[in-house]
C-alpha cells in the first residue's frame, strides 16, 4: 500500500513537473515571437517616423517623404463610427443574456450564434454590408466602413459582458431588489457599474479587433489620399494605408509601411494601457 502511494506521489509530481515546464516553454516562445515582430517593425520602420510623417498627406507616387495623416484620422473617425454602433448593442445584448434571458432554448442559441460569430473572418461582413449599404447608395464611405466593424464588435462585447456580469455577487442583486430597486435599476446603477472594469477591457479588446482590421474596410471604406471631408464618401485606415504601400514597388513605401505598423502597434498599446491604468485609479478611489 505504502509503495503504491509513493509510486502515485511521484507520478503526480512528474505530471506537475511536465506541466510546468510545458507551459513555461510556450509562454517564452509565445512571448518571443510578439518581441521579435516589434523589434523587426522598430528595425526597419523607426526611420519612417517623424513629425512630417505624421502630420503630412501621401507624396505623390514614386516621391520621397510624405505622411500618414488622413490615414490615422480616417482610423479614429471609423473606429468612433464602430463603437458608436457596436458597444451600445453588443453591452445590450450582454446584458440582455446574463440578467433576463436565463438558460432557455432562445439564450442557447443566442450565445451559440454569437460564439459562432466571433470565429467568423471579417471578410464576410464586409461582403454583406457592401450589399445591403455600397451597392445600393452606389458609393464607398465612412459609414459603410464604420458599420462593417461596428458589427464586428457586437459579439465580441457581448460575450465579455456576459461573462463580467455573471461574475458579479447575487447577493449585490438580492440588496438591491430588497431595497425596493425595479430589476432595470439594479441592472443597470448597481450591477453594470460593479462589472465596468471588465465591460471595459472588452471593450479594449474590441477596439484593438477592429482597428487592425483589412479585408472588411477594402469593400465598404475603400481608401483615399486625401482628409476625409465627408461621411458619406470614401475614406483611408491606416491598415489599409499599410497594404498598400506594402504591396508597392518602392522602398520607401516599403519603409513606410512598416512605419504605419509601429504606430499602429504602440497606439493601441498605449490607450489600452491608459484606459486599464484609468479604471484601476477609479477603482480604488471608490
């Protein structure tokens, strides 16, 4: 008996062990390869960066110099126009799933669909709103570019809401409803405030899912040279600034291009960070 309690000792210590050593390994080589594809944009896109480069429009093709301007506040106008139209519904429908629906076949299905949706690529949605919003107005635009990942978000709010909420305590619900709350009040003033830490990293997560965002934005926002004027006409992203240059002939292009990735890469970093960094403050002053 004593022999089979140390044989099974050490087979589970072995498995610790194995496990340990397994998912160190993945994390250093997860980790390596994030750091060796910021090194290599930093390697050959620093040299890209300078106040011109950000403040400037596009040379004329071939020419040296030239900026990325109209591209990152094309990003920012469709990346508004996105969360203007995709957090509202995607919170609501989290919201929607953790706090009325219960477990009926209706919500099963729901957080099947929306689970689904998550996986499906981007390319899709902007198949569909090129039919249902750019062939019909026969134009490219902002909103067309906004709407695609706009939809993009919803699920992806959803699920997160969702999952915060359920972390929250029954007993903060129970105290509310006890002190003659309406249900919608404690959802929406005690139980969504207790959950906007994680509301909000979802959100985070969202907005960096769509601002990297390519294929959807060539069908709907197309691109352009020049500032954007109007909503309704189309409009430059910085990834699609990106492909482009990417896919051209000159280096300088080229050095451009990855360029736009860096800033890309460390503007989404730096608001995540400022956002986390900003809900961890209010947090602990309440």
């Amino acid at each position: 008996m004593a022999s089979k309690l140390r044989t099974s000792s050490r087979s589970q210590k072995w498995r610790g062990v194995v496990g340990f050593t397994f998912t160190g390994v993945a994390t250093l080589i997860s980790l390596g390869a994030l750091f060796s594809i910021l090194a290599y944009l930093i390697i050959h896109g620093i040299g890209a960066i300078d106040w011109n480069f950000l403040t400037k429009e596009p040379a004329a093709v071939g020419e040296a110099g030239g900026g990325i301007a109209p591209s990152l506040l094309g990003t920012a106008i469709l990346v508004t126009i996105s969360m203007i139209f995709g957090v509202p519904l995607g919170v609501g429908v989290g919201i929607y799933l953790s706090e009325i629906a219960g477990e009926t076949h209706f919500s099963r299905v729901a957080r099947v669909s929306i689970n689904t949706f998550i996986g499906v690529p981007s390319i899709i949605v902007g198949v569909f709103v090129y039919f249902i919003l750019v062939k019909p107005t026969k134009t490219f635009s902002a909103v067309a570019g906004g709407l695609a990942l706009g939809i993009i978000m919803i699920p992806i709010m959803a699920r997160t809401t969702e999952d915060v909420l359920r972390l929250v305590p029954n007993s903060i619900r129970e105290a509310g409803l006890a002190l003659g709350a309406p249900r919608w009040h404690v959802m929406l003033h005690i139980v969504l405030p207790a959950a906007r830490a994680g509301v909000i990293t979802g959100g985070i997560l969202a907005v960096a899912r769509v601002a990297g965002e390519t294929a959807p934005l060539i069908l709907t926002a197309l691109g352009n040279e020049y500032y954007p004027t109007s909503l309704f006409k189309p409009i430059d992203e910085i990834t699609l600034r990106i492909l482009k240059y990417a896919r051209g002939p000159y280096d300088v292009w080229h050095q451009q291009a990855y360029g736009a990735a860096l800033i890309l890469v460390f503007g989404i970093a730096i608001g995540s960070l400022l956002l986390r960094l900003t809900t961890r403050t209010q947090s602990a002053a309440r």
